[in-house]
C-alpha cells in the first residue's frame, strides 16, 4: 500500500476527532436562578439632590454560552410588578401609569448576543431592552464575569454582573421632567446554572 493510502483512514480519522471534540464544546445552556439575579437601577431624585435606588424582585430567563467559539445568547424577564425601592409609597406609585403601568405591561424584558469576548469571557451584550411596551437597543457593559462548578452540587454555575444607562424618557416614562433627569443606571446581576440531568 503507498503512503497516500495509509494517510487517507489517519486524516479521516482526525477529522472525525475534531468533529467529536467540536461537539464536546457545543454551547450550553444555563437557567437563571431568580434566588441569584437582580436587575436593579439607580434614578434621579428631584433633579440631583439624590439617587433613588431599587430593584426588580423577581426575574427568570436563559443564559446560551459557548467559551470556545466566544458567542452566547441571554434572555431576562423581569416582572415589574416586584419593583421595589424600600419605600411602599414609591412602590405603589411605580405600579401607575405615571411610571411602569404595571396593569398594561406587568414584566420588561432583556435579549442580547454576547460579544467582544476575551479569554473566554464576554465583555458586552449587545440587545434589546422591552420596557413600558417601548423596544430600544440597548448595549450592557459586563463588568464581571465568571463560570465554576458549583461548590454545593458541582453542575456548571456562571455569572456576571452587567450595566448600562439609559434615557426612561426613551421608553414613555418620562413623569417628573424636566425636574427629574431622565438618566437610569441599570445593572443585570445575575448567576445561571445549567439544569440537572
């Protein structure tokens, strides 16, 4: 038998290999643990004598990561009617149509790529944030990322914490203007775990 006859089974051979290893690296899939993840925002209070701080209480969605190839996918649902600014009044007023018209649009939604990866890590999300009924891009810096075996149950655990500032204005909410700036601070923090066998 020549040489190239010999070589022929030895490169399909590795190219099955690749093919097994691609697979062996093929993205997964992370449930948000809604114990773990808290959209929280940062908003003007009478045109800068303080910031208002809250969070949403309840959230839910998916985190899609493959380090390897450096993409992913993540969706956030964030049920605005938990909003809550350790304050009942404020809570209650939130709820109105002077602000989020929960009755109308009870949950805001998040869906994005992650982009610019490095060393395996995304450093942006570029997506869409749906709020008050109004879709805007919107483009989340992630300021930490991180992804280990869980210490408890050793199932892959990842987590970040992303943020952006955005106009409320741009999403019809726009009570307390021009008094109010319209500047929000919005961070996803947020950790994901995939699901048990």
């Amino acid at each position: 038998m020549n040489k190239l006859g010999i070589l022929r089974p030895t490169l399909i051979g590795l190219a099955c290999g690749a093919v097994g290893s691609y697979a062996v690296a093929a993205p997964k899939t992370y449930n948000i643990d809604p114990a773990h993840t808290y959209p929280t925002f940062e908003a003007d209070h009478l045109g800068g004598v303080s910031l208002w701080r809250g969070k949403v209480n309840s959230s839910s969605g998916t985190i899609t990561l493959d380090q390897e190839a450096g993409t992913g996918n993540v969706e956030v649902t964030m049920d605005m009617t938990t909003i809550d600014f350790g304050h009942q009044g404020l809570n209650d007023h939130a709820q109105t149509p002077d602000l989020f018209d929960t009755a109308q649009f009870p949950t805001a939604t998040y869906t994005g790529r992650l982009v610019d990866f490095r060393d395996g890590a995304p450093t942006a999300v570029d997506g869409t944030l749906t709020l008050h009924g109004v879709s805007r891009p919107v483009r989340l810096s992630v300021e930490r990322f991180m992804c280990k075996a869980h210490p408890m149950n050793g199932r892959d655990l990842c987590g970040a914490d992303a943020m952006a500032v955005i106009d409320r204005s741009d999403f019809g909410i726009d009570f307390g203007a021009p008094l109010f700036n319209m500047g929000v601070t919005l961070r996803i923090s947020v950790e994901a775990m995939v699901p048990e066998a």
